[in-house]
C-alpha cells in the first residue's frame, strides 16, 4: 500500500501517545504541536486517541482524532490500545509515524502491508533498572524490531542515533531533537501558592526516580542549607518506598510541589526560579531541561554526555554530591551579573538547537521523503534503501563540548579542570572555586573545561567541568507562541535570527537512555 493523502494533500497519521489534546508533556505535547504545524502547512493529519468507550472519528483545530476504545490504564490495555491502532493505521493511506518503540513489533504489520513508516526510537528503555527483567527483554526486542521494521527512525540526540547506528544503516536515521517555546514573560502568581519570590528559589522538575537522582539532589540541598527553598516537581506516591525515602531526606527548605501539567503554570515557576538543577543520569534530549533553556534559566546539571550536548558548555555540572553541593552553594551566592550571563547562555542555547520550527521542518523534511513516489514502493522485509539521512544544514558544528573539547584541558583548580584560557574567579563559595565559559573577555567571567564524564556516582578522584554564562536580567518575559500554539518563526531574543537547528545523523554509541515522553502505565511514571 503507498502511503500519501487524498486530493493530493500529504497524509500521517500520528500513534504511541494517549492522543490529543496532550494532557502530560513529551510525546503528547509533541505530537499536538506537530500535527498542529503540519495542519497550517497543507498537511492531513490524523491522531490516534485512547478512550474508554466507542466514539466516531472527530476534528479538533483541523486534526482528524481517531478515538480507539480500550477499558482499564495498565500495561496491558496499552499494548491493546497500540495493537488496534496499528491494525487500522495500516490499511489506511496516512505514513504512519509512532512517537516510541514499546511495541514496535506491532510494526510488523506495515512491513507486510508494503507501508512505510517512521518511528521515535524515544531511548533505551531496556537499559534502565527500574524495570524487572521480563519487561527489559520486552524493551529490548522491541527495540530491535522497531529498527527492523520502520522504514526510517528518528532519535531524538546524536548518542541515541550513535546507539542506533549498531544495529542499523545510519543513513536510515535522523537526529530531531525536542522542542520548547522561548519565555520572555511570566505572571508571579503561580510563585504564591507555595510562598515563593522571583529569583529567590531554586527547581527540579523530574520523574521521582533514583536515574534522575532526586534523592542526592534533595539530600544535598538539605545539608547545605542554603537559605533558599528548594521547589520540587514530580508525582509522589506515599506507596513507593524511593518516593517515601526523597520526602524524608526534605528538610524544612524544600518544597514538595507534587506533578503540575498546566504548561503555563510550569513555565512561570520555571522561568522566576533562581536556576534549574536537572539530576538526569540517562537520556536522551530531556524536555524538561529544553524548556528550561527555551526560559533562560541558569542551569545545574549532571555531568553526562546527553546532558552536555543538550545544555551546552556555558551550563554547570556535577558528578558527585560533593560536586553538587558546591554547585549548589555557588550558585545560591551568585550575584545578578553571574547568573544573569548563565541565562543568556542558556537562551542562545535554545535558539540555535531546540526551536519548535526547527523541529517541526526536520519532521517534515522526513515525512515527506518517505512519501516521495519513488520511494514509496513496496520493500521486501528488512531491506533498506541507503541514501543521505542527514537533516542538519551545514552550519555551525551542532556539538558545542566539541568546540570546547578543542580547547584542551590544563591544570586543576579546586577540583575543577580549567583549561588554558580559564583563571580561577576570586572570592566563590567557601574556598571552593567554580569555572564559566569566557566568550568576551570579562573581569569577573573565565572558562572552565575537564573531561566528561557519563555515568553516576563516579570515582572522587574524578573531576567536571562547573561552568555558565548569561547577559544581563530580564525581569519580565513572555511565552511566544503560547503553550500549544504551533510556531511559524523563533528567533533570537533582540531580533537576531535563530542559528539552524541542531537536527543531525550521526553514527557510534550509547549507555542509557531518558524515557521523555510517553505518559503511559506502559512507563509506570508521570512527570510534569
């Protein structure tokens, strides 16, 4: 069957989330803001959307929803709920495009059909130990199968396209990151309910799970006692015993917010915070830290290459507590002018890799390869055309820790690696000594660099780069293109237009990989 529309309009049909309108973050938000972009840009769209009880087919804001009945919420009524999704999707003309592999071997029916398809690789589920070893085998085959069987992948960072490339041509994958809007302004009313001031508390937003180390992120800002609040944002279970160990290492400064999905409520809380700490281990492109930068928050952050690449060389990281308790303090004690470079550079971050349009074309340019007559013929099983998967326009290198890394590494500065341009700042927290990035030589920035690091709790004798940068305050900004808005244009904030997005092919491997999206019983999880 050749995948295509009616009236000579391109048609995807978009399965794997709960549907829209998205009611969590990750695949659903990504899946209402693409099908949203592709409705403006000619394209028919249809969503395949989990409900309890039979309905016709409806159209909301131009997306055909396409409701499939399926009773109960656990992991099974969602394999159910997939399976039927699939067995329409396939007979009808729409590419299917699937936002994750859980049950990718459900695929395999496109295969037989002569459809083609486009699938999220989302991460490397099977690798995470929250999961018993019955669902990691399930994980890890579907994983296969979805390789095997989608006609085309997306990863959504360069180290999941690398892990991919094992298994796979790399010219059958496309690096698309993920999307967030840029917030220049923000009411402080949400900051009341929890007694907050702007620039006067610190955030994490994180499934509460032991890979995005919730508990040392929690415990250390309790030793430290900053004197700020720390807020925390993630679902709590008082039946979870890691959930009921994070609430009892609270002390009295942090702030248990429980999960808020009100995107505009998260987006004010997140851009009158003092910083963002993002304890992710494992993952890919985490949205969480995408909208932190599309705020302009200064960030702290776990030293690992999914985060390096996604927060960039201005951020600062820690690998262990020690680290992270001085992060903590150094930016607690930081002035306006320090975090206020921090931010800016967080900003720039965010409009040259993770704007919504740069996504959306990426996404696009895909689509329509795979609808493209001459490629839309029939293959037989686990044959793959080669041809170019690259999507990245030849810009500026898309890796800034490469263009650091470049720089090279020189003598230690209080555990912190500085390289030859770096001199230590006078004056930081308790003795300790934190490093930033110095692209305009100031008196009170410098540039700090050591070797990265990917994985949690590493030797004490290993050392991070701590480092940030940012311009000065903005005491006010506002979301562009509302929260689920799709955007025709973003750009850099003062009119400068937005570098080319960071949306690349890339080849070679992985350790482990964030679950970002799929608000589904399949993840057992729910995270704002």
């Amino acid at each position: 069957m050749k995948a295509g529309g009616s009236g000579g309009r391109p048609a995807v049909a978009i399965l794997g989330t709960r549907g829209v309108p998205a009611a969590h973050g990750g695949f659903e938000t990504l899946a209402e803001r693409l099908a949203l972009e592709l409705v403006a840009r000619g394209w028919r769209v249809e969503v395949y959307c989990q409900v309890r009880e039979p309905a016709p087919p409806t159209v909301w804001r131009g997306i055909t929803l396409i409701p499939v009945a399926v009773r109960g919420d656990g992991a099974v009524s969602t394999i159910v709920f997939d399976l039927r999704c699939t067995l329409r999707a396939a007979f009808r003309p729409a590419l299917p495009l699937v936002l994750g592999y859980n049950t990718a071997v459900f695929s395999l029916l496109y295969r037989l059909t002569g459809k083609r398809s486009v699938m999220n690789m989302d991460g490397i589920e099977w690798k995470r130990d929250r999961w018993s070893r019955p669902a990691k085998a399930w994980f890890w085959l579907n994983e296969r199968l979805g390789s095997l069987f989608s006609t085309h992948l997306v990863a959504d960072h360069p180290e999941i396209a690398r892990h991919l490339a094992r298994g796979t041509s790399s010219a059958r994958i496309t690096t698309i990151a993920y999307g967030a809007d840029p917030v220049v302004e923000a009411p402080t009313a949400p900051l009341a309910k929890f007694g907050l001031r702007t620039r006067d508390y610190g955030l994490l937003i994180a499934r509460v799970v032991p890979e995005n180390l919730v508990l040392q992120i929690v415990r250390a800002w309790s030793e430290v006692r900053p004197g700020l609040p720390l807020l925390v944002l993630g679902k709590l279970a008082e039946s979870d015993p890691y959930h009921r160990a994070v609430q009892a290492a609270g002390g009295p400064d942090v702030i248990f917010a429980g999960a808020i999905y009100e995107a505009e409520r998260v987006a004010a809380l997140r851009f009158h915070a003092r910083f963002h700490i993002h304890g992710h281990t494992v993952g890919g492109t985490n949205p969480s830290l995408v909208e932190a930068l599309g705020a302009g928050s200064p960030i702290l952050a776990h030293d690992n290459p999914f985060n390096r690449w996604v927060a960039g060389p201005q951020a600062l990281y820690f690998g262990d507590e020690t680290e992270l308790r001085q992060g903590i303090l150094g930016l607690v004690r930081a002035g306006p002018r320090r975090l206020a470079v921090m931010g800016e550079a967080s900003r720039r971050r965010h409009a040259e890799a993770f704007t919504w349009r740069g996504i959306f074309d990426a996404y696009e340019r895909v689509l329509r390869r795979q609808l493209a007559p001459e490629r839309a013929g029939r293959l037989p099983l686990g044959q793959h055309r080669h041809g170019t998967g690259r999507d990245i326009p030849e810009a500026a290198d898309p890796d800034p820790n490469r263009r650091a890394r470049a720089d090279g590494d020189g003598p230690l500065h209080g555990g912190v690696r500085a390289d030859h341009r770096a001199v230590a700042e006078a004056g930081a927290v308790g003795g300790e000594r934190l490093v930033r990035e110095d692209p305009v030589p100031r008196p009170d920035k410098c540039t700090g660099q050591e070797r990265e690091l990917g994985a949690a709790g590493a030797a004490e004798g290993d050392t991070r780069r701590m480092r940030h940068e940012q311009p000065g305050s903005q005491p006010r900004a506002r979301m562009q293109g509302g929260a689920r808005e799709p955007q025709r244009q973003v750009g850099h904030q003062g009119g400068a237009a937005a570098p080319a997005p960071a949306v690349e092919q890339v080849r070679g491997s992985v350790e482990d990989r964030h679950l970002h999206g799929r608000q589904r019983e399949v993840h057992h999880a729910a995270q704002p």
